[in-house]
C-alpha cells in the first residue's frame, strides 16, 4: 500500500475530503442565502463584518448619550431649583413709564406685584431771571451771591469790556453764569435764549425739601433771579403690596422695594404697578428647546428600538409623555399621533401673560414637565449600556453561527479530516434544503 497514494485510505480521505470542498463551494456559490449574505458583507472578512457592526453599536450608545443628555440640559433650564435657570431669572417692569420706570438693582428671587401711587415727585429749586434783549447792551454791572448749605460764590461783572466798550445782556448773564458754575456750591447756572430773549437760569444739583439756595445782590441783567420759580420739594407717594398700603416721602425720585433689589425712578404723578416675574420670551425659547430635545430623543430611539431591550424600555418611558393634555395645552403643546410634540409660542406667551402663576407651576412646579423630562432623561442615563445593544450583540452572534462562509472557514481550517463526507453533506443539507 502506498504511502499516500490514491489507493490508501488516508489518500482517498484526503482526496474525498477535497471533492467535497469543490462541490460545497460550487453549490453555495449558486445559493440565494449566500447570495444574500455574500452582498451584506461584501468583500470584508468576518472579523471586520464585526467591527464594522461593533462601531455601528458604540456609535449608537454615544448617540444616545448625548441625547439623553441633551434632554436632562434642556429640562433643567427650567427647573425651579435652578437658581441660574429661566425660572429664576426675574424681570422687573412698569406699567406706566411715564410715572415710574423699574429696574433689578439686585437678584429679584420671588415673583411679586406692587402699586405705586406718586402724589409728588421730588423736585430741585430754579430761579430763572427776568427775560432781557441778548442783544442789547447792559446798563449795569453784577454784584451779587449765591449761597446754601454748601457754600457760597460771590458774582461780580462788569458793564464794560477792557477795551472800555459795553458788554450785551447775553455777555453779562454768560459771565454769571460761568463764575456760578466755578464756585462750590451745590448749584449750576446757564444762559437760557429764545427768539432774541436771554434769561439766566440758576438750579440746585440735588432734589429735596431741604436742599434750597438764595441769590441776593446787585442782579444787573440777572433781574429776578432771586425768585424761586421751583420750590425744592420731596417726592410723595404709596406703595400697595398684598393689599396693604403705606406712605412714604424722599428726598429723591430713586427709590428702592424689596430690600432695595428693586430699583424704581419716579417720573410723574399718576399710577403704576411694579411687577417682577420671569421673561416669558426667554421661558418661550427655553419650553421650544426642550420640545425640540424631547422630539431628537424620541426619534432616535423610535429609530434604534430593536437594538436592545433598553432602547425599547426607554422608549416606552418617553413615549408616557410629560403631562396631561390640559396641562401642556396650557403650555402651548400638543401631542401628534406618532407622540412627538408640536409647540405654539403665541399660544404659551398668551396663556403665561393671562394666569403667570399656573403656568409656571406647570413648568417649573413639583411633578411639572420640566421635573418630568429630567427625571425621564436622568433615567434613560442609568440603563445599562449593554442593554442598549444586546439585539445587535445577539445578532451578530446569530450572523456569525450562520454565515456559510464562517462556517465553511471554521472547518477548512479544522484540517481536511474535518471535511469528510459527512460533514459537507451536513452542510449543504443546512444551507441548500
């Protein structure tokens, strides 16, 4: 018997063995699962069908990461336990700005409301002199002081120039005036025309009852500038908050409420309310982002839903929503059919200007949908990763087991023993009946 010969047993196993890789190879060449399953994995070799499916998943899992983050962001913008948040972000506004003007001089933490009724505005003293041709020549000379609290400034001018020819009214006054402004006083002066006609104007720096000057003297042109024309007067007024009124009376328009985090300048006799709440345009763009967070996250996992039982489980969550259909129709937020949002700006800044307070419970307040979707995303957080992906991983693994060519490589490299008759008949029974 010879040695590997054709006529020894181990020749014809050998030679056996390698008639039926031939014929195996032809038939599923000619298969349509092979077919099929040489198309999706083209002329890569197995470990890289892997890795490419590998990538596909880890890809996912960072995908869904981020949008669970994202929407944890989005919904957390609008919590009321975050101070830095929308809802924490007051604005402070008139009513009428023609009697006051407000404005946040501190962090406004709570939402409030309050009436001011101005009786009188602070006012500053101004004498204003006699009117007198700007153009005509002065017949006098000035010699005349102002004086309050503050000091005192002594006036003097005269009629003439150096040159010895007379000064006009407008000259003596803007002399006056200049030497007024120069002093220490707490005053200011300034030559007023109009239509020809000159007048110096003399005027306290500061508002109150009690900052007051006197001007006396030898006026000249400044005739009747010792005549208060405005008394120096306190501004008086009340303030209504939570239907309890009390008066109050300042030296100054530049008042202060809510220990002094609101900031309000009286302007003119009349009403007007003081209101601090949140910036519904701001609020508006924070609700439309986390709408537009909500709507990523449920598509992305309406899009990955057979990758894994955790994908199908956090799904499921989201698609529960994040209120009841009168609660986000107050918000301007309709549910479509495939669970998705649809958010209407005009409608939530109407329905916050018309009820703030229930609008921001529903937003902001326990149970509301900004907890809701945190709560929601911070859950989809801790689902384990492999949850995600354990259909792709029983997938591939499927793919693996049944892939002709694996299988045909796994044996091939078995040695040609592993290729007896029986094994290929085996096979072509598996993958050609």
């Amino acid at each position: 018997m010879a040695i590997n010969g054709i006529n020894s047993y181990m020749g014809y196993y050998n030679y056996q063995s390698s008639i039926n890789n031939f014929r195996l190879t032809q038939a599923l060449a000619s298969n349509p699962r092979l077919n099929q399953a040489a198309s999706s994995v083209s002329s890569i070799s197995s470990r890289a069908y892997r890795n490419t499916a590998l990538n596909s998943s880890m890809n996912f899992v960072k995908s869904y990461s981020g949008s669970m983050s994202e929407l944890m962001g989005s919904a957390n913008a609008l919590k009321s336990a975050n101070q830095s948040g929308v809802m924490n972000d007051m604005v402070v506004t008139s009513s009428n700005s023609s009697v006051a003007t407000a404005t946040e001089n501190l962090t406004v933490r709570n939402a409030q409301e309050m009436q001011i009724d101005v009786e009188q505005v602070a006012k500053a003293q101004m004498n204003v002199s006699e009117g007198v041709k700007a153009s005509a020549k002065a017949e006098s000379d000035m010699n005349f002081t102002v004086g309050n609290a503050a000091g005192s400034v002594d006036v003097k001018v005269s009629v003439l120039n150096s040159d010895g020819t007379s000064k006009t009214n407008a000259q003596m006054l803007k002399e006056a005036a200049d030497q007024i402004n120069r002093g220490s006083t707490n005053v200011s002066a300034s030559v007023v025309q109009k239509d020809g006609v000159a007048s110096l104007q003399i005027e306290g720096k500061f508002t109150g009852a009690s900052n007051t000057f006197d001007v006396s003297g030898q006026l000249g042109a400044a005739a009747g500038a010792d005549t208060v024309a405005t008394e120096a007067a306190n501004s008086k007024y009340s303030i209504t908050k939570s239907g309890k009124t009390t008066q109050h009376e300042s030296y100054g328009n530049d008042i202060y409420m809510d220990s002094t985090r609101i900031g309000v300048k009286l302007k003119g006799v009349g009403k007007t309310t003081i209101k601090a709440d949140v910036d519904s345009d701001k609020v508006a763009g924070a609700v439309e982002d986390l709408v537009k967070s909500y709507n990523s996250s449920l598509k992305l996992l309406n899009d990955n839903y057979d990758r894994g039982t955790g994908v199908d489980k956090q799904l499921r969550n989201l698609v529960a929503g994040l209120g009841s259909e009168q609660s986000l129709k107050q918000l301007g937020i309709t549910v479509k059919k495939d669970a998705t949002l649809e958010f209407d700006k005009d409608t939530f800044k109407k329905n916050m200007d018309k009820n703030p307070s229930l609008t921001r419970s529903i937003i902001s307040g326990p149970g509301g949908i900004a907890d809701r979707a945190f709560n929601k995303a911070s859950s989809g957080m801790n689902v384990r990763s492999s949850s995600l992906i354990d259909g792709d991983l029983a997938s591939s693994q499927m793919e693996s087991i049944t892939n002709p060519y694996n299988a045909f490589s796994s044996f091939s490299r078995s040695g040609a023993y592993a290729m007896n008759n029986y094994s290929a008949v085996g096979m072509m029974l598996n993958y050609l009946i």
